[in-house]
C-alpha cells in the first residue's frame, strides 16, 4: 500500500474513534506534531494547523471520547504479520504535587535525576505495553496506555492490558519486563495469558530448583536446592554457557539455568540467564551483573536471548519524548477524566509519526 494512503486510512479511522469533538480535537493533535515549543496548552492555538479560538482546545479535551479499544485494533492492524511480535511494558509517573483537589491522586515514584530530587511525588500513574518495532533505535509505539487508578497497582493493571492486547494479535508475542514486574504474583497471573515473557531480575533474589523425587514418606517437597543470585556458592554448573563478542559492549559472557522458580511459584518454573560484561582477561567488568527469566513455549537462541531484552528500554526513550514533545504533563488539567483522554492522544499522535517517517526528511539540530 502507498504510504500515503496508508497513513490516510489510519487518519480516517482514528477519527471516527474519537466520537464527540472530533474536528477540534483532531486539528489540536495536527498542533501538537508541528509546535516544538509550547508553555501553556493556549500556545498550541497559535499554530496555523489549529483553526479556531484557544478555548476549542479546553472545550476538545473536555468533550471527546476515545475508544481505546477500537484504536488498539486500529494500532494491531497495523504491525507486520511476517515477524515475530516484540511487545515492552512499564509504567511511568505524571508528577501533580500542586494539584491538591485533583481527585484520585496517588503517590508515584519520581526522579528528576537531580541530586535534591525526590523519589516520591503525588500524581498519577500510567501503565504502557509498547510494540517495538526495529532491532535498533528507540522506536516504540504504544497499544495501550493507561492510568492506573487509586484501587490498582502496575502489576494488575499490566496484567489485564496484556490479556487485552493478546487478543487481536495475530501471533504469540515476546513481552520484556523490567524488575518491578519480575516477581511470582506476576508470573501466576500472566499464566494463561498467550506470551511468552522475558523479564529482568532484582539481584538479591533467592529462587529454587525442582525437588527431589517423592521418596514415599511424609510430604512431598515443593522446592529443591536454594539458588542465591548475589551467592556464587548455592549456584550448580549451568546447562549452557557462551562467550562472545558484542560491538557495543565488547566481551560477554552469558549462562543459563533451567527448572528454577519464585518461592510463591512453585508450579511455573522458568528459565534463568546471567549477562556478564568481561574485560580482556576474562574478569567482570561491572559490579552487578544482569539476571533475565524466561517464560514461555519456546525460548530464542541464547546468543539473540540477552540482547532482545536491551529493545525494552525504547519505552523509557518513548516516555521522554512525550514528555518533552508532545507536551504530555504540560496542562495542569482539573479531573481524571480529562487527564485520561488527553494521554489518549499520545499513543495515536506516535502511531502518526511512525506511518509518516518515510515521508519526511530527517533534519535534525546541529
């Protein structure tokens, strides 16, 4: 298909999505992509691709309704059949200390990355499972993206969008998880889900192999022998382990463990991976090496297994791009609601972007 007819198309029926408002909500987006620069959401009624007063922009966000779910099938329909589906997942905070009535206000951690900064601010949460698209570069474009609300945590609420997006996927994807989501509450309750899930590991876990064949007396045992990440000792000799040479990260050295478990899931066991970067003598490079589990069917090559988890943090780089681009936490909106469909919009301006690449030319800044 023309790319340009493509990107019409998906124009076309994300506009239908939007039910109520829809031209003004769809000129403020086309505003959105073409101000680089904007200090109230007023600023973006000066640019000539919005046609009317600065209160149509208010009045948009206060009155239209995305459909997530039919945007999320719109999103799906849009991702390569041919190749196998790289799903990433994590949660971000939108920091609203000042917004003392803003109903359903939770306490999110927050870092600005200064040294005076703090780690706790009042606001809302927002959940995301991302599609990476490329094996390289910081691409990711979100099929859900949503608050997580006073009476939920990241963990379920991450839950049921993958259940959700599962569903209208045309294969089995590989979901990447950071280490707030590699625990055995979510190992249980993504289960049954149709994923395969690579997830990194806190490095002061202690896991357990299978036990010991049932001798016939007394109860039969639920765990095997302790396997201390941070304890070299209470490690057996792995079942694989391959030395290679990467052109980023220069010499790794990576090993596998099969049949191990969380204490609280001892019916779902999982596969075990260290990451070690070495120096030229053979030594660890760094300090805290990088521990992955797998769950799933059928596990990629060892050697393409520890570099698929490294496409997870293309939804950091997406998290910062919304918010400093696409002006995500600059309007100091007054409910939840507005809130939510405001963050409605970014999913689908970055699903623009994607379709348009091949029809602009990259001009960066010197």
């Amino acid at each position: 298909m023309d790319v340009f007819a493509q990107l019409r198309e998906f124009r076309q029926a994300a506009y239908d999505y939007l039910c109520w408002a829809k031209d003004a909500t769809f000129e403020l987006m086309d505003a959105i992509l073409l101000t680089r620069n904007a200090y109230s959401l007023a600023d973006l009624s000066m640019c000539p691709a919005f046609r009317r007063q600065w209160p149509s922009i208010y009045e948009a966000i206060q009155d239209t309704r995305p459909q997530r779910h039919k945007l999320m099938r719109l999103y799906a329909k849009n991702i390569p059949k041919q190749e196998r589906i790289i799903l990433a997942g994590d949660y971000t905070a939108w920091s609203r200390p000042d917004a003392p009535t803003l109903r359903e206000r939770t306490y999110e951690h927050y870092t600005t990355g200064g040294r005076g900064s703090r780690p706790i601010t009042a606001g809302y949460g927002y959940s995301t499972i991302a599609w990476i698209p490329e094996t390289e570069g910081s691409w990711a474009l979100p099929l859900r993206h949503e608050r997580i609300t006073s009476w939920e945590n990241p963990i379920d609420k991450a839950v049921w969008q993958l259940k959700q997006v599962c569903q209208d996927l045309p294969s089995r994807p590989i979901t990447l998880w950071d280490t707030e989501y590699g625990c055995a509450p979510f190992a249980i309750k993504t289960a049954d889900i149709n994923a395969d899930k690579l997830m990194r590991l806190r490095s002061n876990l202690c896991l357990w192999g299978e036990p010991l064949q049932y001798s016939g007396r007394g109860k039969p045992r639920v765990h095997g022998d302790k396997f201390k990440l941070n304890d070299a000792s209470t490690w057996s000799n792995p079942e694989q382990t391959i030395e290679l040479e990467d052109t980023k990260l220069g010499k790794v050295k990576i090993r596998l463990w099969t049949r191990k478990h969380f204490r609280l899931s001892p019916h779902h066991p999982m596969s075990i991976i260290l990451v070690e970067r070495l120096q030229e003598d053979g030594s660890p490079r760094v300090h805290k090496p990088m521990w992955l589990a797998f769950f799933g069917e059928e596990m990629p090559p060892l050697s393409e297994l520890w570099k698929l988890y490294l496409r997870r943090f293309a939804v950091d780089h997406w998290y910062r791009f919304i918010k400093q681009r696409l002006h995500w936490t600059l309007p100091q909106l007054s409910t939840p609601q507005q809130c939510d469909r405001w963050s409605d919009l970014m999913p689908l301006m970055t699903w623009e972007l994607w379709l348009a690449r091949d029809i602009v030319n990259d001009n960066p800044l010197p």
